[in-house]
C-alpha cells in the first residue's frame, strides 16, 4: 500500500467511524418513537416480569407472530443497560458491526485492506443500512446472520479447495449453519430459506456435487436441526398449536398464498413486482446506481469472475425474486442484500480504479446535498426574516400539514446546519470534480468518506434528533398516566405500542359497537385517538366533554378523550 493509498484508506475508515458515532448516538438518546421498536421492547421486559420464557406475550397477551431469539437479547442487555431505548437498540448496532468484521475478514481474505474500507463506507452510508443501524427492529440482526452464513460458506469452499484431497474433505461448515439456526430463530422458516437455498443454488451452478451432499446430507443438517427446531415444538406444545397456526400458516405462508384459512393475507402491502427494485434504488443510494454496472459485469464474464462474487450475486437475486413473490411488500425484508451489494459495489469500484461510473454516485451525492443545502438555507432565511409566512397558512392544506408546519416554524433555528450542509456540498463538488480529471477513483472515495461523514452527524446530532424529540410521546404518556389512574383505557382507530410501553399498563383496541355502549355506560372511560379517528367519532354523533391535547407528540399528534368530565 502506497502512502497516499494509506491516507486514503485512513480517511475513509475515519469518515466510517464518525458515521457509526452519529448512529450510536441517535441510537442512546432518543426514545422509542415508533410502534415496531416499542413492540419489541415490551415483549422482552414481559419475559422479565414472570411471563413465560417460551413464548413471547405482548400487553399480558400471547404474542406469536415471531420466535422469541430478539426479545431474548433485549431482554439479557437490559440488565446491564442504563434504558430500555438503549436495551432495545444493542442488537442491532452489534449487529451492524458484525457486519463491518465480516468485510474485514473478507478485505483479509483478498489481501486488501482499502476493499474492507470501501465496503465499510458504501455499507454505512446507505440510508437504509444507516437508520436500521440504530433501531430496534429483527431486519438488521437477521442481515447479520445470514451474511455470516453465506460468508461462512464461502471461506468453508476456500478451505476445501486450499486441502490436498478436495473430493474426500471432511470438513463441516458450522458456522454456516449455526448462523442460519440464529436466522430461524430471529424470524422463523424464512431465515433458513434465504440462507440455504441461494447456498444450493450456488453449487449445483458450480457442479460440487459432492460437496453439497456432504453439507446438507451430512453432521451440519443435523446440528441446524438440532439448534432451530426445538423451540418450534416446545412452541406449539405450549401453546396446543396455536403457535403454528398463526405463525407458520398465518404470518408466514399467508403472505404468498390467499388460500391460507383464517390468513391475514388481506391486511398486507399488496405491492407491484418492480416495488423492490425501487427499494433499492432508495435505499442503497447513491451506490445503487452502480449496481447495473457490476450486475452485468458479473453476469458477462461469469465463467471467468472469482466464486465469492457468483455467490453474493446469486444470493442478492434470490432475495428480491422471493420477496417480491410475496404479497406484502416492505423495504425491510430486503434487507439482508445490502452488506453482500456493499462489498460487490466496493470491488467494482476497486477494480475500475480509473472507470468513469465509479466516479458517478459521489458527484451526484454531492450535486444533490449543495442544491438542498442550498434550498434550505433560502427558505430558512426567508422563514426568519417573515418572508414566507403564507406558507404556514397553506401548510394546513397539504396531507401531512403537521411535518410542514413544524418545519416552517423550526427553519430559521437550523439556518447554521443547513450552510453547513451547503458548504460540505460544494467542497464536495470541488474535490470529486478535481479527482475525476486526474481519473483517481480513490481520491474521490476519500473526498466522499470525509464530506458524509459531515452529513451524517450533521444529521444524527443535530436534525433527526429535533424529529424525533416531535415525534416523541413520553411526556404526553406521563399526563395521561396521571389523568387516567386506574380508569379504563383504550385505543380507537390504530394501534400504538409505544404508549402501551411508557404507560405501563395494558391498554385494549377498542372497535365501534363496544364503544357506544361504554361511552353511553355510568362508567367513566378513557380513548386515546388520533385527529383524523377523533373526526371519525364526531361524525357518529358521539361526544366527549374531555379531551387533553398537552405535551402531545407535535408530529404524531394524539388527543386523550373521555366520556365524562370527572
């Protein structure tokens, strides 16, 4: 490695550093503000308080739509972390950095340690990789996974193909299945398919036919079996098979099948075919503008490029053909592609050191922040200065007038943030420009490396956590822990977990019909609803002489109503 090659790589890997330290920090201070990440973190203080250790429950109720492996690692890091926020947070940013060893070791592998970098920087700052990092979701843990089991595999080919006698090895790729028994264990029959059968594919494509008897007919099967399938049966028993009814044929074949009795197959995201591509192309930006380049490259010298790229291929196409399959449709399930795309996207670009589509998504990264940085700045100095102010009269016209609102009335306190990020643009722009005419990619990796790093704790110390203190319902949980008491409480019209959580009380979804003859009943009751279900509720002539409004998240908004004024 040549010094400025060594200054590169020390640039990027720094850059990738402050990138996780603004993850860390979003991860460590904010509360649980959606109902995902509140679910999750119910379920594993329920094991703690003396529920059963088996099956999850969810509000003193079964909860049987996931295995328990998650909850279970909440659950053990709440006991030496200082928040349940943080607890519910650990997995997936270990997670993450389980990711980021697993490029180091393959970086190792190839006797380059600026591949390790890059894949390390294309990894991190992919929007969706940079938010599922820091919240407290399965998706990033089941990515962890299942990339070290088709890494595993991979390094376990190496070994067989480095042994003297490669057709009479003996040898068993345990981590790989170890990794696909976790995978099972975090989201159920899925993991083992997403694992094993891009695994099958890969070799029966490279005729090893030998070595694929001996690792799926052989010791590895049944040490899979013997890790995964345990707890499904103990599930079922426990829960005198419902556990499998709703788990395998409603939440997981219902998802491909309407046929499924009793499936909840109509309650899903009935997406179109190219949604994942889409997905992607959002996700994975800018890099996923390389993805057509190396896509046909792989597939046109096919024959001739290394077997770990024909692997990560086949697994990345794999995913998005199953999971569009699919009925339901979220950007989440596709998921565990990125590391594989990351590091494919890092070795083109290595391998194209002087290519002009390598240079491509860094310029336009930075075009594209200078222009919002730029935006922001104008409207934030015409916000301050009462220029604008029709704008938030006109906000309460669009369909989310909340978001604009706030962003109108919190502009001019962002002004320094947004020149900021219209200065870190334009040097941007300035580097990458000077490093595409002397054709050096790396330099313009650098350049990139140094200048998201700037974005990105600009955004994980600065903006997101002023969206998130918006969206965030504790102090509107504390008063209405104080109004309510031990009066009934309910939901109308959605379901939020996260009140659930930081009331500490079980609250029930409540539907019409109920509800009239409660409203009508001497007992005083509670609803919390949000503004558009509070509406509903007028316009069914049903009133309510209380209603509180205080503290209530401004970009989530909730009011507590109630049927009698005391």
């Amino acid at each position: 490695m040549t010094d400025n090659e060594r200054r590169y790589y020390l640039i990027i890997l720094g850059s990738v550093a402050l990138i996780l330290l603004g993850s860390l920090y979003l991860a460590c201070t904010r509360g649980l503000t959606e109902t995902l990440e509140a679910e999750s973190a119910e379920i594993a203080r329920e094991f703690l308080q003396g529920g059963s250790f088996l099956v999850n429950h969810l509000n003193g109720q079964e909860d049987l739509d996931k295995p328990p492996l998650f909850y279970w690692a909440i659950a053990i890091c709440s006991l030496a972390s200082p928040t349940w926020e943080v607890a519910a947070r650990v997995p997936s940013i270990v997670s993450a950095f389980l990711v980021l060893f697993l490029f180091n070791r393959l970086g190792r592998s190839m006797n380059s340690r600026m591949l390790f970098a890059t894949s390390a920087l294309v990894f991190m700052t992919s929007p969706k990789v940079f938010w599922m990092s820091q919240v407290a979701r399965i998706d990033m843990s089941l990515t962890a996974a299942c990339f070290l089991a088709i890494c595993s595999l991979y390094m376990f080919l190496e070994d067989a193909e480095k042994d003297t006698k490669p057709k009479a090895y003996t040898g068993v790729p345990v981590a790989f299945f170890i990794s696909a028994a976790v995978a099972v264990m975090l989201k159920g029959p899925v993991g083992a398919i997403v694992v094993f059968t891009p695994a099958l594919i890969f070799l029966m494509m490279e005729k090893r036919w030998t070595l694929l008897r001996k690792i799926f007919a052989g010791r590895g099967m049944v040490l899979f079996l013997f890790l995964a399938v345990p707890w499904f049966v103990a599930a079922s028993i426990e829960t005198d098979h419902r556990f499998f009814h709703r788990f395998i044929l409603e939440e997981n074949l219902s998802r491909f099948t309407s046929l499924i009795p009793g499936g909840t197959f109509k309650e899903f995201n009935h997406s179109p075919l190219y949604t994942y591509p889409v997905y992607l192309l959002t996700g994975f930006f800018p890099w996923s503008l390389l993805v057509p380049f190396w896509f046909y490259d792989i597939v046109r010298n096919w024959h001739s490029k290394d077997p770990l790229s024909r692997l990560f291929l086949i697994y990345i196409v794999f995913i998005l053909v199953f999971f569009s399959m699919a009925m339901s449709k979220r950007s989440d399930y596709i998921l565990p592609l990125y590391p594989a795309a990351a590091f494919l996207t890092a070795r083109y670009i290595m391998e194209a050191r002087s290519g002009t589509p390598a240079m491509v998504p860094p310029a336009i990264t930075m075009a594209l922040v200078t222009a919002a940085g730029a935006v922001l700045s104008l409207t934030a100095f015409l916000v301050k200065f009462g220029k604008i102010q029709i704008l938030l009269s006109l906000a309460s016209d669009v369909k989310r007038p909340e978001i604009l609102t706030s962003f109108l009335e919190n502009a001019p306190s962002f002004i320094q943030v947004f020149l900021l990020l219209f200065i870190a643009g334009i040097f941007g722009l300035y580097f990458s420009n000077k490093n595409m005419k002397m054709r050096n990619s790396q330099g313009i990796l650098a350049s990139f490396a140094l200048h998201a790093s700037v974005i990105f704790l600009v955004s994980g110390l600065v903006i997101l956590p002023e969206i998130y203190r918006q969206k965030d319902a504790r102090r509107f949980c504390k008063s209405v822990s104080q109004i309510v008491a031990d009066s009934p409480l309910y939901y109308f019209g959605f379901w939020d977990e996260e009140c659930s959580f930081y009331l500490e009380r079980r609250i029930n979804r409540i539907f019409p019909r109920e509800l009239i003859k409660r409203v009508k009943g001497k007992e005083r009751i509670f609803l919390i609803v949000r503004p558009k279900d509070l509406k509903k509720l007028q316009d069914s002539n049903l009133s309510f002489p209380f209603e509180y409004k205080k503290d209530s998240p401004l970009l989530r908004p909730l009011i507590l109503l109630s049927n009698k004024c005391s």
